[in-house]
C-alpha cells in the first residue's frame, strides 16, 4: 500500500514539475535569451543602455512610487477592518470575509473599467455633481454658478484609488489570519498589568501581527509596481508605468528585446522586494520567539 501511495505521490510530483518547466522555465528562459541578444540573435548589452535612459529611469520611479503609495493606502485601511472582522464572533466572521472577497469574484477588467465610468469627465461622479450644481442655481446666490467636468482620468490619484481597489482583499486576509491567532488571553494579561487599549495594541497585537503585514505588503505591492492595465485605463494614456512600456514593446514596437530585458529588470526588481519583505518577516518572527 505504501508502494502504491507513493508511486501516487511521484506521479503528482512529475506532473506539476512538467507544469513547472513549461509555463516557468521555459518563459523565463526565452526572456534571457532575448534580454541579452540583439535582433538579430547575436549576444550583447546593449538592451541595458535603453534601461539607462531618463525615460525608463523615470517610468520605474513612478511605478515604484506609486505602488508603495497604494500599498501604504491599503494598510491604513486594511488593518482596522481586519480588526474588527477578527474581534466579531466567529459565526459572523466568514460572511464579513466573504463580503470583502466578494469584488475579487468580479473580473478585474471590468472592475477597472467601472471606476473609469465613474470617474469619466462624463462618468456618474461629474453627473452627479453637475446635479448638485443645478439645483444650487435655484438658489439667488448660486444662480451665476457653472459647472466645469472635474479631471479625475489621468490623475496619480485616480491610478493609486485604482491599484487600491484591485488588491485591497490581498492586504486584509492576511492580517485577519494572523490577528484570530493570536490568543486572546495575551490582550487579557496585557491589561491585567496596566496596559490601556492603545498600549496593549502597539506592544501585544501589532508585534505579533507583524508577519500578516509583511504578507499583506508583500501580496499588493509585487502586483502594483508590475501592472499595466490599472494605469493604461486610468490614466487616458498620460501616465505610464514599467508594465506599459513592457507591453507597448512586446505588443506594439514587436521588439522582444527592449521587452524582456525590462521584464528582467522588473523581475529582479520583485525578487529583491520579497528577499527583503521574507526577511524582516523572519527577523519578527525571531524577536517574538520564546
């Protein structure tokens, strides 16, 4: 029986390693060969000088900058919610999990796409607010109002509410994870000696809860910094981010070349992201460790 059990075990292991070497290793084969050859096959470095120039230099400061932006926006928001779904009886806690993965059953195209309705020149927020405006001129003091479409498409802002939207379920159910883990006896022990609830949460819930963060952080910001299509549609073509160039020279220029090797970049770029992110975690973990 043992025999046969793990004849189960190697043949499931042989498959995912064939999945592996084709939708892993092969792609990732093929962007070094292009990252480090010129079209016409021959190896050289000259795809890192395009890296180099101020266009591209500033492409990945935007996106590093927005992505950490929208990452530090779906922390402040996700924590307190994630505290009080863990804090709510446990009967009442899936359907509160449920209702904040609900959107994430939504295609993310046509998430996107409904903000940019909303926030269109002619989208529901101008329309409604261009209601509003409408009803002030009935009133003498208002009757010389007009009304002028706000600018939302294009705007950093709208791109950051954009990336917020998409991977806010990403942040919340990690901390929620880690937060009904913890024992509530150590909230009870912190208060028993002194602790007010702000005290008891700085030095006994957010330490211990500091590995779901660093998930959290994880899970949205290696999303954020490589999308293309948040900031394409958001942005009306005025801003563009590492994912676009990507996509603009494998799609648009045909040029694999340029494509790959700011993919390379970009991939380097989120492997360093999750060396340091596992490691302050490991280093938490480590600290809080009896």
């Amino acid at each position: 029986m043992n025999k046969n059990r793990n004849a189960k075990y190697m043949s499931m292991l042989s498959l995912h390693s064939v999945w592996c070497v084709i939708f892993i290793v092969v792609p990732l084969l093929f962007v070094l060969y292009y990252t480090f050859t010129d079209e016409q096959g021959h190896l050289t470095m000259g795809n890192f000088l395009y890296l180099g120039t101020p266009e591209i230099l500033k492409c990945f400061g935007i996106s590093i900058a927005y992505a950490l932006a929208a990452t530090v926006v779906c922390l402040l928001l996700a924590y307190p919610l994630a505290m009080v779904i863990a804090n709510i009886p446990a009967k009442n806690r899936s359907l509160a999990t449920l209702l904040v993965m609900l959107p994430m059953w939504v295609s993310f195209i046509i998430r996107t796409y409904t903000l940019k309705n909303l926030f269109n020149d002619n989208g529901i927020i101008n329309q409604l607010l261009e209601a509003f405006v409408g009803l002030l001129k009935n009133i003498p003091a208002f009757s010389s109002m007009d009304f002028t479409p706000i600018r939302f498409i294009g705007t950093s802002g709208l791109i950051i509410l954009g990336m917020v939207y998409d991977f806010f379920p990403y942040m919340v159910m990690p901390i929620v994870n880690v937060l009904t883990g913890i024992d509530p006896r150590l909230h009870e022990a912190a208060y028993d000696l002194g602790c007010t609830p702000w005290t008891g949460f700085l030095r006994v819930t957010l330490p211990l809860s500091r590995s779901g963060i660093v998930s959290g952080i994880t899970m949205v910001f290696v999303p954020a910094v490589s999308t293309f299509y948040i900031s394409s549609t958001l942005s009306g073509g005025l801003v563009s981010l590492v994912g676009d160039k990507i996509e603009a020279a494998f799609l648009t220029e045909g040029n694999f070349n340029r494509g790959s090797a700011l993919s390379f970049v970009l991939m380097i770029l989120i492997l360093l992201s999750l060396f340091v992110m596992n490691r302050f975690g490991d280093k938490e973990s480590e600290e809080l460790a009896p």
